[in-house]
C-alpha cells in the first residue's frame, strides 16, 4: 500500500526567525484537529552572493575612504560571511491518497492566495513567539523577503523533515510589503521613499510619532488582529491629531479635521476591544480610519518633499 502524501508550502529566509527548530500545530480552537503543522529547521551557512567590487584605482573620497583598510585591520574586498538560512514548511495535515490529487493541485494552485496562506501561518507563529518569548526583536515576514518559495508534495516524514518527492519554486514579486497588497506603483511612487530617506537622514525633515503607530496598525489589520489594530489606530490618530496640528500646515487642515471626526470612532472600537463580549471590533470602521490617516501622512510627505 502506497504511503499517504501531503501537500505543502515552503519558504527560506536568510536570518534566524525566533522559534526553535522543530514542528509546531496550529489550531483554531482548543484540543481541535490541527490546522496546519508548521515545520522549522535551520540550515547550515552558506556563502551569500559576493558583491561587485569596486573597480580597480576607483578614487575613494569622503569619511568613508579616509578609513584605511589597514586601520579597520581587513582587507580592502572582505568576502562577505557565511549566511543562516532558516526553512519554514507550511503543510496540510489532511493526506493525500494518490500523487494524481497532488499534481492536480500543484497545477490549478492560486499561487498569490497560497503563498499569502502559508504566510499567515508562519506568522501566527511568529507573532504568538513574539509574546511567548516576550522577545521586540521577533518579526514577521514577508514571502517577498523569502530567497527561495516551493511548493510540492511528499511523504509525511519526508515533508516533516523539510524535504520532499516533488516540488517547484514560485515566482514572489519581492515588494517586502505584507501578504496583502495595498497600492500599486503609483502609491509607491507618489509616496518617493528614497527622497523621503535621503531627507531624514540629512535632518531635513523629521519622523512623526503616528507614522510608526500607523505602520504597526496596518501590519495587525493586514494580519486580521483586530483587537490589536484598534488600540494601535487608536493611539495613532491621537497623535496625528497633535503633531499634525503643531505643524500649522494650512494644505493640511481639511485633513487633520477629518481625522479628528475619525478618531472618536476608532476610540470607542478600541473600547469595545477589551470587552470579550462585545465581539471584534469593526473591521470596516477601523480600514476607513486607517485609510484616510495614511492618505494623510502621504499627503504631507509628498508636499514636504
């Protein structure tokens, strides 16, 4: 009797993700049927691609190439060091009979739904890490930052242990943005990161408190926290009120009053977040609000730009 296969997604990160090698289940309610098993290994370190030198008796000018290399005490071209990779494998606990109904579903797969899927996986674990291990340092993961993303079939052991009968690489588009998308070329580029960067790091313009409670909104919208968005949103449109507001920025005032409106909302979804009876908070509510704030922390990076 041929062994029973199981299907899976499997991603590489070059870095440490946080959770011990080892297999871990996932369930939607306690003593149920696992969800999904989720399969950590480490890999031996490799060597990463070398990067291009520079050309031979390039002048070197500035802070940077008044270092000596013999000051630092290392050569000139340093190879680049041996990179951890860690190998997540997402897999189906409800085996297969034939290696036909595997091959069927390899070929009529949604690959963007998929990879999006097992990306929520690895991250529930992540997140739940993060707060088990009370570690800030532990980050989800985009299958944008994956150096390799498979998909295949094998045998249970086989699979537990990272490996397969049969697989192939998917195509990731490597935004680095979450499993969601949220905007095309044209937000990217109306929004001008590099510019953005390069004026934050000359002191030319300054961080806002409610950028970073804004980013982290989103990430537990985009990652269905509910509960977690509306207090993040919450404290976010707060500050974004004040600091908005200090800048006496006339072209923004329609937008700082809106968000004003908004925030009493958001502040009773947040309310109602810490009462387990009243059920999750307002998923159409807290998207609107946390729109129309990113709306306008654009708007003030691309006219400050």
């Amino acid at each position: 009797m041929p062994e029973p296969l199981f299907i899976f997604m499997q991603m590489e990160f070059p870095w440490l993700l946080g959770p011990a090698d080892g297999r871990y289940l996932t369930r939607t309610e306690a003593d149920g049927e696992p969800e999904r098993v989720l399969v950590i290994g480490t890999l031996e370190p490799g060597r990463a691609p070398g990067a291009p030198s520079a050309a031979p008796g390039a002048r070197r000018g500035g802070l940077l190439g008044r270092l000596s290399a013999n000051v630092l005490g290392v050569p000139p071209e340093p190879e680049p060091g041996p990179v951890t990779r860690t190998r997540v494998t997402v897999i189906d606990p409800i085996s297969l009979s034939a290696e036909s109904q595997a091959r069927a579903w390899l070929a009529d797969m949604d690959v963007e739904r998929d990879i999006a899927a097992a990306a929520e996986v690895v991250n529930r674990v992540l997140h739940l890490h993060r707060i088990a291990s009370a570690d800030p340092h532990v980050n989800e993961v985009s299958p944008g930052q994956a150096l390799v993303v498979r998909a295949g079939w094998g045998e249970g052991e086989q699979v537990a242990s990272g490996r397969w009968l049969h697989a192939r690489e998917l195509t990731v588009e490597p935004t680095g943005r979450g499993v969601r998308r949220r905007g095309g070329r044209a937000r990217t580029s109306a929004l001008r990161p590099q510019e953005r960067l390069a004026a934050l790091l000359g002191a030319r313009s300054r961080t806002l408190v409610c950028e970073e409670l804004t980013l982290r909104a989103r990430l537990d919208l985009d990652r269905g926290r509910l509960r977690h968005c509306a207090h993040q949103l919450d404290a976010a449109l707060t500050s974004a009120v004040a600091e908005l507001r200090a800048e006496g920025r006339h072209d923004l005032a329609i937008r700082v009053a809106e968000l004003e409106q908004l925030a009493h909302g958001v502040a009773e979804q947040a309310r109602l977040a810490l009462a387990p009876e009243a059920g999750d908070p307002d998923e159409a509510t807290l998207t609107h609000a946390l729109q129309r704030l990113e709306s306008a922390l654009r708007a003030r990076a691309v006219s400050a730009g």
